[in-house]
C-alpha cells in the first residue's frame, strides 16, 4: 500500500508505538502488467489498485479478471454486482473443464446436443465456460439454471434468457419440477453449492454452518435426474476443514447413489484466466475411466513444454476502454455526505476518501462507480 497516493492509503495502514505494530491483514495490491492478480473477491475496492491509474479496480475490470465478456451486464445494487464477479468460477476455468467433459462423451460416443441443468448459477461463470467449449461434434446447452439470489435472477436473464432462470431454494425446490421443465433427465448436471462455510474467511464452519449442507440438497436432485456426468466446485478450502471430512463425506454421499467420483484442485492461470484462484473440482460418473481433469496450458516462467505464459493482469485491462469519467461530484456535494473515519459515503453506500469525487462508468450502462479523482 505504502506507493499510493495517501488519499488512498487507509488510516489502519500507519503502523504505531515504539515497535510500529498495527496495520491491516489485507493490504492494498497495484496489480502488474504481466502477472496474474491474485483472488478477485467480493470485496474489490477494498483489494486492488488500477496497474497505472491511481485508483481502485472497477467491477467491470474485476469482471474481466474473471473472464466475463466485456458486454456481459450484471445487474443489482453495486454490492450485489461485487458479490456476483467475486463468487464467480472464471469464465476460462470453467471451459477447461467443459472440454474435458465434451471428450468424454466423444469418448462415448455421444454427440450433438448436450443438455445442462445449472445449480446455484450465480452469475453464470461456469455455464458460460460450458457455452464457450462447444464445438460442431459438441453443443453445451444450459436448459435449467436456478439460484435463490434476486441478483443472479436478473443478471442471467438479461444475458442468457434462454437458461431458462428460476429464482428458488434447493431445499424447496422438487427435482421432478427439474425434470418437467426440461422435459427430460439432463445429460449434465453443474453448480457450486455455496463456499462460505468452507473458506477461511467463512471460519470454515462446514456443515456446522446451514449453507454448508446444501451440498446434500443437491445430491438428491442427482439421485433423482441421473445425469450421465456432474460437476461440482467449491473453493480449495474445502479439502482443509478440519472440524468435518468434508472430502469423505462428499465420496460417500456419490457412492450411495452409485456415481464414482475424483476431485482436484485446478488453478485458473493455468489455464488463460488472469488470477491466481485456486477451486476444488468433484466430478462424478458411473463411467470415471472416461473423465481426465485438463492439463495446464500456461506456466509462470518459461519452459520445455510449450505451454503460454501466465497471461497478465494489466494486459488484460489494458484492452478495455478507458473508463469513461462522467460529472464531477464537487466539494460541496461530498461535503454534505456522512463521514465515517475519514472517509464520505457517496452512492450505492460506496466508502471513499475525502476530497474531489468523480464519477466512472463501468458497464457501458447507467450504473457508475465512484472514485478519488487523483
């Protein structure tokens, strides 16, 4: 944090007494040019800093970090569109694994049309992953999406109307309405179960915690489809619970409904994403010889395998339009705003520094972010 300019450095990063003890857990990041960003959160703004610009990151380049299409609009208040781009899978991720799950049934022998039903969608991350390896031999269709979230409502349904969206509670939801709707069993059923209760910032709770169970919720709906082959992601945090054995609970909740199953933990630079996260994968079939996990297409440093270099944050966002700095909020304006340590809130609860305020546009809509004006 210390290359900021001060009006960006928090008050909790001045170290005090005698032995200079304080300052925060998290600390401020300037993202590099060529190097991948490390987790993109919910919490954006209070985690990393534009490569060149003196200013924080705005979602719609938290998003591309997460490889959303540049049109790809989020809907909701600011906080809900953090919260979607942070628990997204990214976008490349998501792929890798599609394609992997596209030569299974290549190996089959089943092709043309493959039907998705889509669990806890949130954004849509991993369905768009599943969208983008289709192939002539392959076609990825997400035909069921659900997710108890009014966000996540809104944002697929303006981008992917035709995941055919319903807003519910696995835990209220039928999967014979899952069925009925589709008309037909799934040829794959995805989705990440919440990851709260087994992150290290949700304490990793696990089952302790009420979300942490929802994963039992959706084995039952698997039980009940019988698709061919089935996803499920969860944050690397999973496999280090120790208050449950979560990873043992998960096998043996698959084996009773007669699906073997593997999981590994893939990193997204591995494969083009720029952003070291790191996700827990399970896939479970009846058919396992046939499913491999994807083999890394990029590498930190150079190397004999003729895998890419790890694809750079600020290359990234220096391909999106400059963002766009709309009226100034004058003095006065921030004056009139409630002050907090030392900070204004200004729009959509947004906590920023005192001093000169303008106003960026994100989406290329009429949703804007507010910034220190440098």
């Amino acid at each position: 944090m210390g290359d900021l300019p001060s009006h960006l450095q928090h008050n909790s990063f001045v170290r005090t007494g005698s032995k200079k003890t304080g300052g925060p857990n998290m600390r401020l990041l300037r993202l590099e040019m060529d190097k991948p960003s490390l987790t993109i959160t919910s919490y954006i703004y209070n985690k990393f800093v534009h490569p060149i610009e003196n200013r924080y990151i705005t979602p719609r380049e938290a998003a591309c970090l997460q490889d959303f299409p540049i049109d790809y609009e989020f809907k909701g208040s600011l906080g809900q569109i953090h919260k979607q781009i942070g628990n997204a899978v990214p976008v490349k991720l998501g792929k890798a694994i599609a394609s992997e799950v596209a030569r299974y049934f290549e190996r089959l022998g089943v092709f043309g049309e493959i039907i998705i039903a889509s669990y806890f969608s949130g954004a849509g991350g991993l369905d768009l992953g599943f969208e983008q390896a289709s192939s002539e031999k392959i076609k990825f269709s997400t035909r069921f999406s659900m997710d108890i979230e009014r966000w996540a409502e809104l944002t697929v349904n303006d981008n992917r109307p035709q995941w055919n969206f319903h807003r519910a509670d696995i835990t209220q939801l039928a999967p014979s309405f899952v069925k009925e709707k589709l008309g037909k069993s799934p040829h794959v059923v995805i989705g990440g179960p919440p990851c709260q209760p087994f992150s290290v910032a949700g304490k990793q709770l696990a089952t302790k915690d009420p979300l942490g169970t929802l994963y039992r919720d959706y084995i039952k709906h698997i039980e009940f489809l019988q698709p061919e082959i089935i996803i499920m992601e969860n944050v690397y945090g999973m496999a280090q619970v120790k208050s449950a054995n979560m990873i043992g609970e998960i096998y043996q909740s698959f084996r009773n409904i007669g699906y073997d199953v593997t999981h590994k933990e893939l990193l997204a630079a591995d494969y083009g994403t720029p952003q070291k996260r790191r996700r827990l994968f399970f896939v479970a079939t009846k058919k396992l010889s046939y499913f491999h996990f994807p083999e890394p297409t990029h590498c930190e440093h150079d190397n004999l395998l003729g895998l890419f270099l790890y694809v750079g944050a600020g290359n990234v966002l220096m391909q999106l339009p400059k963002a766009r700095i709309k009226n100034g909020v004058d003095k006065a304006s921030a004056a009139d705003a409630p002050e907090i340590d030392g900070t204004v809130i200004i729009k959509n609860g947004a906590h920023l520094p005192i001093g000169e305020f303008v106003e960026v546009d994100i989406t290329g809509s009429d949703t804007y972010d507010l910034f220190a004006k440098v």
